[in-house]
C-alpha cells in the first residue's frame, strides 16, 4: 500500500496526482534536503522483524509441559526427605527430557530475514536532476526510479513511463511469464498479479526500460505485508504434538488424582510419612511414560536419514510425522508441478500440425508429424520449407539466448524467447549459425500497441521476420505459405480456429510471419508492417508438467490424498495443467479465481477449498486463507511452493515443503521440508515414510505404555493392600527410560510394511491413543501387574529379601517384554507366519536382536554389578533365580497373541 495518505491506491490515480502527493518532480526527482527528511519520517528500505527468543528462554520453556512439573515435583519431594540422590537422578531425567526438546527446536526461523535479503539491491535514481546509482536501502518514498532490462525492482513503484517493460513477477504473484507493464488507470478492485503499471519490490525487469516513482518502501511494500503476515500467524502445531498435548494433559490429571490417592489411602492407614511420600513418587514416576519423548525423538530423526535418502530434507523433525498424516496437498504451479521453463509443444504452418518432444531449454528433441505420430529426421535439410520458416522467424527474431552449465540449459532473457530458440535447435536450426548466415540490420521492439515485434536480415535477399500476437500479426497478413512453398490467400477465420484449438489446451499461441523488401532497405518501421506480410505459421508453448509430477499426483490420489494447484498464473492455463496431471475432482476440473475468492464469505470459502480442485489468479493472502480454510475443516495440510508469495502459506500449513534448488530462499526457510531434486514425485517418497514413521510410533507407545501401567497398579494396589513396594522410584526410572529406550528404539529401523500406499490417511481427529491401542494397552498392563506383584510377593513370602523381591519382579517384567517386543515387531509376525507356513523366509531384523542383546546385558549389570546394587537397591542373583525370571516369557506368549487379535 502508498506511504501516502492519500486513500485510494497508488495504481487508481494518475501520475500527476500521485508525483503531487508525494511532492516529487518527475524530471528532477527529489532534492538532499527532501531525501534527508523523508529518511526520518519513513526510515530505511529494509524489513524490520521481531527479534527471536533468546538461546536460554527457549531452553527454560522446555520445560513447560505438565508430565515434567511432576518430576521437578517429585524430585522436589525426594530432596526435602533428604534421599539427594533419588532426586538427583529425578531431576536428572527432566533435564534430559529438557535438552531433547530444545535440540529439536533449536534451528531459529530464519524465513523475515530472508525476505529482507531478498529486497537488498542497488538502485539508480534521479536526485536533483543527476543520475545517482545508490543502495536500495537509501530509497525513500518519492524518489525517482530508472529501470533497465536485469534490474531487480528495489521498491514498490508506480510507473511513470515504459518503454517495453517486461517484468518477472513470478517469485510474488506465481506468473510464468514476465508481465509486460503499462501506463494509466486501473480499477479499486484490480488483483496484484494484473496491476500492470505497477513495479513491485523483489521482482525482475526481463526487457525494455520504464521510470517509476517510490510508492512503497520496507514493511510497506507487498514483500514487506508478506513479511508482516509472517510474522503475525500462528505458528500452528503438528498433528502429533497436538496429540502429545492431549494425552500428557489427560495423563496429568490421571497421575495426580492417583498419587493423591496413594498418599491419602496410606497415611490415613497410619503409614509412615517418608514411605507414603516415596509411594506417592513411585507412583508418579511409574505413570509417566519418561522414555516416551526420547524414543519419539529418535523415531523421527531415523525417518528424517530414510526421507533424506530419498531427496526430501527435514527441517522440522514432527514435520515427519505430520506428512505422513496429509489428506491435502496444496501445490503451487509455476515451477513445483511445472518445469518452471516455458516449452514449445505444437507448430502449426502451411496447413500442417507439428508436434515438438523435450521439455524446457534442453534442445533435446524432435520436431515430427501430428497426425502420425512417427518423429521424423529434425535436420534442416529434410525439414519443410514452411516449417524451417516458422522457426527461424522465432529464431532470429529473438533477443534472447540459451545458456548451458553442465547439462542444465537455461535463458538469459525472455522465457518465451528461450522457448523459441529451443524449438528451432531440436530441428537443427543453430542460432549462432543463421544469425552469421542473415545479420540482423535493424529492428522493431515489442510495443503493447503493436502487438509484435520485427527484424530486418540480409542475406540472399533483404527479408523481415514478425513475431507476435495473432491478432496483431493476421490483419497485416495477406498470404499463407503452404508446405509445397507456395503461397495462397489467408483464411483468418481457419487459423483462429486453430488458434482456439490450441488454447483450449492451455497453450500460449505466438504468430509469425515474414516480408521481402528490397535490397537496399536499412530499417524497418511500422508502415513497412501495416500490409503485405506472408504468414508462416504458429506456435504454441506452455510451461509443461514434470512427467514424474504426474505420476506422484496418482500415486497421493491412491494413497487418499487430495491434491489441489494454487497457482497465481492464468485459469485457462492451471486448468489445462490440472487437467494432464489429473488434478481434479471426480472427472472435472473445478477452478475458482482469486476475484471469486475475494468476494466470498467464510462458509463459502470453506466449501470453494474442499470442492474446488485450481485456484487461478491467487495472491498471497487468498492462499494462506486457503489452507486455513481446510485446516479449519479438519484437513491436515501439506503446502508445496519455491517463491517469495508461498512462504505464508508454507508457514501455516501443517507442514510447507518447498524447492531446495529452484525455490527461493525465503521459501526454503519458510518450509519444514525441502526438496533436494525439486521433485514433487519426492513427496510420496516423503508421505511414505511419514507413514511408516507413525506406524512405527504406534508400535513405540504399543511397547511403552504397558508398563507404566503395569508399574503404577502394582504400586496402588500395594499400598491399597498396605503391602510393601514391589519397585521403587530409582528402578521404575531404570525401566522407563534405559531399558524401554534400549528395547524400543530398534522399532523405529522397521522397513514399510507392504500397502502402507494403498490406504487412506488417518483420521486427523483419531486420537493417539485408539480404543483399540487402549484395549491391548490394558491387557498387557494387567499382565506386567500380576508378574511384577506375584514374582514380588512369593520371593519375599519365601526368602524375606525385599531387594533381592523387587530384583527378581524386574528381571521376571524384562523377560516377558522381550516376547511382546516381538511380538508387535515385523520379526515376530513373520516368524509366526513361517511357523504357520503362510511364507517360507523371514525378515531379516538385526537390529532388533541387537536391541534385545542390549538390554539383557544390561540387565545383568542392573543385578549382578554391585554399584548398580547400590545405586538401585538391587540384589545379585543365582543361576537358578535368573532361569525363574525367564520362565514368564511363556505366559507372555498367548497374552501377546490376544492383545494382537484385538489390535487389528
């Protein structure tokens, strides 16, 4: 928006007003004394952003959780009965818990400061009548801008004058191709992308010169809104650690209600005090899950390697989980679903079709034969005389050239320009060759009033060459040049046929044409053009889809996952796009512009974002309202994009997955996943193990919860029984978190199970714990309770021994946990179905028996080290004491099959 007060916007009013609201002088520009006022009512051109939270603040806001409160708590507790190393070791695991949590959240958001690189750039002004290249941060409103073919736009600027003016808007409005700018008024409600005498900061002038006054600077350009936008939203939390938040907080109330009731019931029995309380934190302790956050942390790092491997980069680690979890896709076009290079892809000249193989500047390709389909020989000899003509009007007619690094080819200029070049090369034309072949004498540059652009060339005679629009190009046209060379009237209605034919496939149709003049002509002007031209033929070209974009679009329709492109480029063209990827809903394509969006209330908004498959014309704003829209409907968001208009919406979406190489930097910070190969085909990569991940964490909390709560009844119900305690705190910590993290960790290296692809995604409001996970939850703790509490109560009833008692109980609870490992791993249901003989091999799972390994080692330390004895109150055992402790991994076995049948 202007920095003037003046309420209508900059792009309604005429340069006379505007230049008088702004007390500038269009051909002096303004004077040092003007300059050094505006810099202190309006400050510098540069982003201004909110400093982040400082290192430690964010580490203390680790812990702020409710499961940790109770820890620091107990720790408490412990300490002010005097056991310190109880309540070191209680604390100690808060601050591991602690230190897990700020590693994952210590990569600062970087995406402001990007866009602040992004405008920082040179400028040439007019001061006080003198030309003056100065620092873009020295802009003040105002000031008078001087444009020029490669010039980044240093702020928002009206336009006061244009000569050819094209300019690349393509990183803030989506467009492909570089906008060509105009002069004069335009309507209130006109949509950013179609603002043509405008000139916004951050975007690229391609061809021609314009003059511009500063309308905008900083936070006030529509960079600086998009900066501002992301900095307001919230930044909105994954779909499991909104679950994580659930479950602690339901688990809270849960474990203070129980200890609560632990304290009460024994005091009240008459217990002693410091026994009461050391019930009360074993009971605490036992319930919360510590191992839980390191296990899920690893989780998650092990399937950012996998996903890593398969080019997508993870920047936040639950970004894993939440792709995984996608119903939507919402995809940008221009560059993500798209090549991001403009193709020619149909020729039409002397009454024939052509249709021309390749994508992008690679001249790799052919030109052949529509209707047959055969690929014919593409060198110049062999080529029809009308068709080597149509393409070397676009050839030499052209400013452009292709450049090539390595095996990448890309065009220093015009797109289009570029697209014509290619095309010429893959039927062997050379540019370098034809220009030494018939110099370039003169020429006309592209004028929006004429529509076209021409050249004269010499060489075995004098000719002009025309490109342009086909309106332009079919009033001067008198003749059409047939395939045998000859010429014969032109039908204007049968090339506007074909024209429609074209556009109806989102094709961008360029016409071209030639003259023979004389051979002592030296220029060319526009009356030389207004009769008498040969028209050659046409040529239509379109940014075309990634063939593997398309495959990877199918493979989320498979997979239950809605894909839909938001795009700031044409209607015509998104839906001819959508409609090749085969983004649509049922067999149509349902498009919405950004106009119809605008108008829209709330409700219908909603229900144009779930039926609606293209959003065309689409500024910033509309898209961020876009994916808010969805996600207010229960769907979980995936955003894909590469530009400078993506990052709100990539910032608001459950997770935005931007372009690692293609994208642009403030995209990239923006996004919680990059693209290495900017694939989109890498995202079902990505969703896969997304998929997999979770999968794999429902195994985790499947392995973890079951003894919490298996430790926790045995602790309640001892002291509803006033019974001794069967398991202390310190050793219901060396369960929770050495042993389940030892054990559980190996689940997390599963491979995808095979149809992980074939089924829909999960429900967004399934909670983390399903009733069915509940179900085998309870039945396993039930078990872990009658193990811990029988194996206890008859070594105590028979030797008296409390420690060598409890040694025994945990030694007896690991021992079984190793059968129920397996049996919820892919191991153990493979193994069951070789013993059932459903297959013949079984998986191979290292890692797993490495796990195992580990933990009966150390287990063994845990009774028969005798610093471990003291640390944990254990007892060393016999032989014969250690083979009593396996023998529960018998009972184990049909326990872990039931709770099986009833998980499924």
């Amino acid at each position: 928006m202007p920095v003037s007060s003046s309420p209508p916007p900059c792009y309604t009013q005429s340069e006379a007003e505007l230049i008088q609201s702004l007390k500038s002088d269009a051909e002096r520009g303004l004077s040092p004394e003007a300059v050094a006022q505006r810099y202190e009512q309006y400050g510098w051109n540069e982003l201004k952003f909110r400093a982040g939270k400082p290192a430690w603040l964010r580490f203390l806001l680790q812990f702020h959780q409710p499961l940790l409160y109770i820890l620091i708590i107990a720790g408490s507790i412990k300490a002010a009965l005097g056991s310190w190393t109880n309540a070191w070791v209680i604390w100690g695991v808060t601050f591991i818990n602690a230190v897990i949590g700020y590693i994952q959240e210590a990569k600062a958001e970087g995406a402001i400061a990007s866009l602040a690189k992004a405008v920082t750039t040179e400028a040439m002004v007019l001061r006080e009548g003198n030309t003056l290249r100065i620092p873009s941060r020295d802009l003040v409103p105002g000031d008078i801008v001087l444009l020029t073919s490669g010039d980044k736009v240093p702020a928002d600027l009206r336009l006061l004058k244009v000569r050819n003016l094209q300019v690349d808007e393509s990183a803030l409005t989506g467009e492909a191709v570089p906008v060509e700018k105009k002069l004069g008024l335009l309507p209130l409600d006109t949509p950013l992308g179609d603002r043509r005498n405008m000139a916004y900061a951050g975007s690229f002038v391609t061809f021609g010169q314009g003059t511009g006054i500063v309308v905008a600077i900083a936070n006030q350009t529509e960079m600086g809104q998009i900066s501002q936008s992301m900095e307001k939203q919230v930044n909105l939390t994954t779909p499991l650690t909104r679950k994580f938040t659930k479950f602690s907080h339901s688990l809270l109330y849960v474990i203070l209600t129980l200890a609560t009731l632990t304290f009460a019931i024994g005091w009240g029995r008459g217990g002693n005090l410091a026994e009461m309380f050391e019930a009360a934190v074993a009971l605490a302790v036992s319930a919360i899950p510590e191992g839980l956050p390191a296990v899920v942390t690893i989780t998650l790092a092990i399937g950012v390697n996998r996903m890593a491997r398969r080019h997508a980069i993870i920047r936040k680690l639950p970004a894993v989980e939440a792709l995984g979890s996608a119903t939507v896709v919402c995809s940008d076009k221009t560059g993500t679903l798209t090549e991001n290079q403009m193709t020619v892809q149909a020729i039409y000249a002397g009454d024939v079709h052509f249709k021309v193989s390749g994508s992008g500047y690679s001249p790799k390709g052919e030109v052949y034969l529509a209707a047959t389909g055969d690929d014919g020989d593409a060198s110049f000899e062999t080529l029809p005389p009308v068709l080597a003509e149509c393409l070397t009007a676009g050839l030499l007619c052209n400013d452009s050239q292709l450049k090539q690094t390595g095996d990448d080819w890309s065009v220093v200029g015009d797109p289009t320009e570029g697209a014509l070049i290619t095309a010429a090369a893959k039927a062997g034309l050379s540019q370098v060759g034809l220009d030494a072949q018939r110099p370039r004498l003169d020429s006309i540059p592209f004028e929006s009033e004429y529509q076209y652009m021409a050249t004269l060339h010499d060489g075995t005679g004098r000719t002009i060459y025309v490109k342009g629009s086909v309106e332009s190009l079919l009033r001067r046209c008198e003749t059409m040049l047939l395939d045998d060379g000859q010429a014969i009237a032109l039908d204007p209605a049968a090339i506007e046929a074909v024209v429609e034919t074209m556009a109806t496939k989102g094709l961008r149709v360029l016409a071209f044409a030639k003259k023979e003049v004389s051979s002592h002509q030296h220029s060319v002007d526009h009356e030389d053009l207004t009769t008498g031209l040969e028209f050659l033929g046409l040529q239509g070209m379109i940014d075309p889809p990634r063939p593997e974009a398309i495959a990877a679009v199918h493979a989320c329709q498979t997979a239950g996952i809605n894909v839909k492109m938001i795009t700031g480029d044409h209607i015509a063209t998104a839906k001819a796009i959508a409609q090749r990827m085969g983004i649509r809903t049922g067999e149509t394509v349902i498009a919405f512009e950004g106009q119809d969006l605008e108008k829209m209330d709330p409700q219908s908004l909603a229900e144009a974002a779930e039926t609606g498959s293209v959003f065309a014309r689409v500024a910033p704003a509309q898209k961020l309202a876009l994916v808010e829209a969805l996600q207010k409907k229960g769907d979980i968001v995936a955003m894909t994009g590469d530009g400078v208009n993506d990052a709100p919406a990539l910032k608001q979406a459950d997770i935005g997955i931007a372009m690692g190489k293609g994208g642009t930097e403030v995209a990239r910070e923006s996004a919680d996943m990059l693209l290495t190969d900017d694939n989109f085909a890498s995202i079902e990569a990505a969703v896969e193990e997304g998929r997999t991940v979770y999968r794999n964490l429902r195994k985790a909390i499947a392995f973890l919860l079951p003894v919490n709560g298996g430790e926790s009844m045995t602790i309640l119900i001892s002291v509803l029984l006033a019974r001794d305690l069967p398991i202390l705190s310190l050793q219901v910590l060396w369960l929770n978190m050495i042993n389940s993290i030892t054990m559980t960790v190996p689940l997390a290296f599963e491979a995808k199970p095979a149809g992980i692809m074939q089924s829909p995604p999960r429900n967004p409001n399934e909670p983390l714990i399903t009733p069915k996970l509940l179900r085998r939850i309870g039945i396993i703790s039930i078990f872990n309770w009658i193990l811990i509490f029988g194996i206890f109560e008859w070594i105590k009833t028979s030797t008296g021994d409390l420690a060598l008692a409890r040694t025994m109980a945990i030694q007896a609870l690991v021992a079984a946990r190793i059968i129920y490992l397996l049996s919820i791993s892919q191991l153990g249901r493979s193994l069951l179905r070789y013993i059932s003989g459903q297959t013949k091999t079984i998986i191979q799972a290292p890692l797993l028996l490495v796990g195992i390994a580990v933990a009966v080692a150390l287990q063994v330390a845990f009774s028969q080290w005798g610093l471990m004895n003291q640390l944990f109150q254990t007892a060393p055992l016999t032989w014969q004491q250690g083979l009593i402790c396996v023998l529960p991994m018998l009972p184990m076995i049909p326990t872990a099959i039931a709770a099986n049948y009833l998980d499924t």
